[in-house]
C-alpha cells in the first residue's frame, strides 16, 4: 500500500507549483501576455486593452478570491502599469480587465508585458479615472451598478428606459426595445478639434430601421435594413453591411471638414461634409432594438489604426493577447512547448477534480487488488503443482501422511487434504484397521466441500472492487465531463466571453474526466478477465482434487 501512496503523491506532483518573482518577491506567481500587433502599422501610445482570463488561460485558486493581488508589470518587468479591473467572478473562473499599456505596434516583435499574482496581502491598486486618456470625453460601459453613467473625467449621466444584459461583450451590456438613451449636451463634445463615436452594437433582429446615434439634425448615424448610413447635415454616407444577433464595432470620426466610418475596424465609407455642432443632446438607440456596450465619445478623430485596435482587442474572439506561462529570468525568455497536460490540469473545475480524485482511489485500489490477486494465484498453482506430484505418487500406506515431511503454505488442495484427513482421523480407532462406511464417506465429502467454498471465497475476495472500476469507472468519468461542460458553458454564457480559447480549456479539462475514467476501467477490465481465467483453473482443480480424494479413500479404506 505504500507504493501507491507513493505514486500517488509523484501523480499529484504534476500540479503546477511555481514560487518566483522578478519585480517584487512578494508576489509568487506570473505569466507573460504576448501582444501580435498585426495589422497595426502606426505606434499607438498608452491604449487600453482587454485582458480576458478564465480557467484556459489562468489558475483562480492561486489568486485572492477578490483579484486584489493583480498586478500588471510592462515589458522591463519593472513598470507597473495602470489597470482597472471590469468584472472579477474568482467562483465561475472568469475575469475581465483593462490594462493601459505603454505602446503598441506590429513593429515590435517581441512585445509583451507581465501578469503577476499569489500575494494573499495585496490590496487593490485599479482604478478606472486614471487610466482613461485625456481626448476620451464619455464612456459608457453599461454595469449594473452604473447603468447610465458615464466612467469618463467628465462624468456625464444618460438618461432613458434600458436594462442590463449581464452576458454582455466586456461584462454588462445596455439592452434597448427601441427607446432612445439620451446624454445631455456637454461642452466636453465639441467637435471643434475633431470627433470620434465608436460602439459594439448587437442588433437582435434585421433588417430594422433606427438610428444608433444622433445629434438634431445635425448627425444621424443609422441602420437602413442592413446597412449603416452616416448623414452629416445634407451629405449622407453608405457602407458596410451588419448581421443579426452577432457583435460588430461601428465608429465615425469627423474632422477638418472629412468624415470616416468604421465597422469591425474597416473603413466602409468616407466623404467631405460640413462642420456640425455636436455640443447638443445626443441620442442613442432610437427605435434600435438590441445590445449595446463600450459605447465611447472622443474629442478628436481617432487614426484608422486606434479604430481597428479597438475592434480587434475588444472582440470575443480576440487574437491580440496570448497569455501563456511565465518561464521567469529577467530577459523575459520565450516559452517552451506547451504543457498540455498542465493547461487540462489548471482549467479543471472543482467537480472534475473531485471525480478525478475519486478515481484515483479506484485505480489506487484496482492495482492493490490485480498486484495482490496476481502474487496469490501464482503462488497457489506453485504450491498446489508440488502437492499434487506427491499425492498422485501415494499409495495406501502413505495416503494418510502427506501431511508431514512437506510445507506447502499456500495450495489449496492441501488445505483441502487437511481437511479430508482431519475427518478420517476422527473415525479412526487406535488398534483398529480405518474402515470407512457409506455414510463416513459423505460426512468427509461434507467437510472438504465445506472447505472447497471457503477456499473459493478466499480466491474471489476482492474481484468486486475490479467489477466496480469496470462499471462505474467510465459513469463517473462521465459525470466529471458532463458537469464540466456544463459549468463551462454556465460560466462563458455568464461572462459573454465566447471565444474559442476560453471555451476550448474548458472543454478539454472536462474531457479528462472521462479519460481518467476510462483509464481506471481498462487495466481493470484486462486484469478481471485474466485473474478469473487463473481462478476458475484453480476452482476446477479443487473440484477434481476432491473427487479424486474421495474416491481413492473410499477404495482403500472404505467396509467391503
């Protein structure tokens, strides 16, 4: 038993156990964020990006149950970056978080900044005012608790009849049944210097009519069926076209007498127009129906690549980020193959674990059981083998005493012979020939038959536990998988985020389950089979030894 309390422990050893930190020795824990800044031909200094983290990508037992002891490191791993964290679910193993880093630019190749975590007392350093840049004038993200207020400096408060999606794009997103959301003039949206409006919008249904966004009569930015339209006083701009029920990023910009418009990141149309006031009542989501969320209002016209970073970094199924393991050193190394078994490990969720572990035991046991039934068989036909020579070879003056002279501790027949001989010794007299009636010889048969059953018990003892593995192995590795899945899907359907990397670990940890079942129930199935062949041999030996002793004291010793 203590080797496999052994290989236990050696199994349990491939959980991931890391105890290191280059910027600050309190914090225990990091992993590097690769950036690919494809497509992104001009530098853009201190965006703001989206670090989405689940059980694929990050191990949330090793964090404080509140994320207080997140920190986000720049490249030098020295730079504390600013962050702010949107939504936190350390239960459902999700987390969504803006990170203000440096730079970005697809000219840098090895780009990345650090994620620490592991100090139980850290307090929170986010902060969602001071990472905002000085142009961004509104921002509304849509949280339940601040439904119709404004996260930006300037602190602007909306006004209508919406409602709160909890799965939305980035946490919480706005649900509008065609009602317009109203921001009240502001000096702070002057276009004077330029304008930027940019939103995820996810219609429910098309085509529809209605208009995401307008200012009087001055700007319309609208859905015409399927397509957007962007009218500026009397020009009116057509391009790009939308889909039902899918999130999409639409943006304009105006300056210097040019209008842009964006979807997904792509420009779709362009054209000269008037300068407008856009320092009156905004009105957003007349007569749309559907989602909206990180709906954003700059003072000037963003360039085409800040509009396509948007897009790209704030999709579910953003590319921009990778977050992998940190492989320490302070020249920040490239990481290795992949461990997938301990990525399946990380993103195992409690349920999986408890079943994996409970399977353990069983394969535990199933060993024991094979390695213990194994040694006893061989054993048994070993000594039932020297036994059987020698009582074959006895004759009628020795058939009696072949219990001395001869050590055979573990066979059966033996013990069986013991037990035949003890009920001859009962009806044998001193000074008298052994003379064995009819009835004699079938209490005889009585007692070693008795002793048959026992021995035959003692061969099967244990063999349940394999028959256990065999069928309920593969039901309980299908339980773990099943709740896995489901608990996977709740979590992402929760947290809005339905991009392949958060889906995938899920799924793949779940999956282990039933691996780990049916690795439980196949050695079981082969060693069952193979040492019930060896016992049943062992049986029918017993069967025959006893008819054949038997027989032979009833010729040599039974009344003529």
């Amino acid at each position: 038993m203590k080797k496999w309390l052994v290989l236990l422990s050696l199994v349990m050893g491939l959980f991931p156990i890391s105890g290191f930190a280059e910027w600050n020795v309190d914090w225990t824990q990091r992993k590097k964020i690769s950036i690919n800044a494809v497509g992104i031909t001009q530098a853009i200094v201190q965006p703001s990006v989206v670090v989405r983290l689940h059980s694929g990508n990050f191990d949330f037992t090793a964090v404080n149950i509140d994320g207080s002891d997140i920190r986000f490191i720049a490249q030098d791993d020295k730079t504390e970056l600013k962050y702010f964290v949107e939504k936190f679910d350390a239960v459902n193993e999700l987390a969504i978080i803006w990170v203000q880093i440096p730079q970005i630019s697809s000219a840098d190749k090895d780009a990345h900044f650090w994620l620490y975590y592991g100090n139980e007392n850290a307090a929170s350093t986010a902060n969602p005012k001071i990472m905002l840049d000085s142009h961004l004038v509104a921002k509304f993200q849509f949280s339940d608790k601040a439904l119709l207020q404004d996260s930006s400096p300037s602190g602007l408060f909306a006004s209508g009849n919406i409602t709160a999606q909890k799965a939305g794009l980035i946490g919480e997103s706005a649900v509008l049944t065609g009602e317009a959301l109203v921001i009240p003039a502001n000096a702070a949206t002057n276009a004077s210097a330029g304008f930027t409006w940019s939103a995820w919008v996810k219609p429910s249904a098309l085509p529809q009519t209605a208009s995401l966004y307008s200012q009087e009569n001055n700007v319309d930015l609208a859905i015409a069926a399927q397509n957007l339209t962007l009218k500026i006083a009397e020009i009116v701009l057509t391009g790009g076209e939308l889909k039902p029920a899918v999130w999409q990023h639409i943006a304009f910009t105006l300056n210097a007498g040019k209008a842009v418009m964006y979807l997904n990141g792509v420009e779709v149309a362009t054209g000269d127009v008037p300068t407008v006031d856009t320092a009156t009542d905004i009105k957003i989501g007349e007569g749309f129906t559907g989602e909206v969320d990180e709906l954003e209002i700059a003072n000037i016209a963003r360039s085409a690549d800040f509009i396509k970073l948007i897009a790209s970094s704030e999709s579910v199924d953003s590319q921009l980020l990778k977050i992998a393991e940190g492989e320490g050193g302070e020249d920040g190394e490239e990481e290795g193959e992949a461990n997938y078994l301990g990525i399946l490990i990380d993103s195992l969720t409690l349920d999986a674990k408890i079943v994996i572990g409970i399977l353990a035991v069983m394969f535990a046991i199933s060993v024991w059981v094979m390695w213990s039934k194994a040694m006893l068989v061989s054993r048994t036909d070993k000594d039932n083998k020297r036994f059987l020579a020698r009582f074959q070879k006895s004759n009628a003056s020795d058939l009696l005493e072949l219990d001395k002279g001869g050590k055979y501790p573990h066979s059966n027949l033996f013990k069986l012979y013991q037990a035949g001989l003890r009920e001859i010794k009962k009806r044998q007299h001193e000074g008298e020939k052994l003379s064995l009636s009819g009835a004699s010889m079938d209490a005889i048969k009585a007692a070693i038959d008795a002793d048959l059953v026992r021995e035959t018990q003692r061969q099967n003892a244990g063999m349940v536990l394999l028959t256990i593995a065999i069928s309920g192995g593969p039901f309980l590795g299908l339980l773990g998988t099943v709740v896995g899945v489901m608990i996977t899907f709740a979590a992402i359907a929760a947290a809005g985020d339905v991009n392949v990397n958060a889906i995938a670990p899920g799924i793949a940890a779940a999956l282990l389950a039933t691996v780990a079942g049916l690795a439980v129930a196949i050695p079981a199935l082969f060693g069952y089979n193979y040492l019930a062949s060896r016992i049943k041999n062992i049986t029918i030996a017993m069967q025959i030894f006893v008819d054949e002793f038997v027989t032979r004291s009833a010729e040599l010793f039974g009344k003529e």
